[in-house]
C-alpha cells in the first residue's frame, strides 16, 4: 500500500496502476481500489491525449546548425 501511495505522490502513473491492480487480485470486494484504478487509467488517457496534440516541429534551430561564416 505505502509503494501505491508513493507512487502516487511522485506521480508515477503507470506505476501506480499497476500496484492498483495487484490490489485489486489480492481483494476484489474492495470497490476503492477499483475506483482508484479507474481515476489512473483515466489520468494516464489524458495525459497521452495532450502529448499527442503537442505539435512536433519541423525543425530546431540550434547555434551550431545556424549560418556561420568561418572564413
């Protein structure tokens, strides 16, 4: 439980609904867990949502990639 809660706190998603889920076969009656397991799968939906909106640019500008006169 406390490895559930820690990763939580730490914000480790896919961590922490994997515990849940461990949780979740060592006692199904316990419909808390289950609610839990549910509020991280959604979480992790939208944070995989917004990283694919992200648009990915084209191109970078960097100082080495810049037009510089060496002569």
């Amino acid at each position: 439980m406390f490895a559930l809660f820690s990763a939580i706190q730490r914000r480790v998603w896919v961590r922490a609904k994997k515990l849940c889920y461990e949780l979740i076969l060592c006692d199904p009656l316990r419909k808390n867990y289950r609610d839990l397991y549910d509020r991280i799968d959604q979480i992790i939906r939208v944070m995989n949502q917004r990283l694919r909106r992200q648009p990915i640019p084209s191109r970078i500008t960097t100082a080495s990639s810049g037009n510089t006169d060496h002569g």
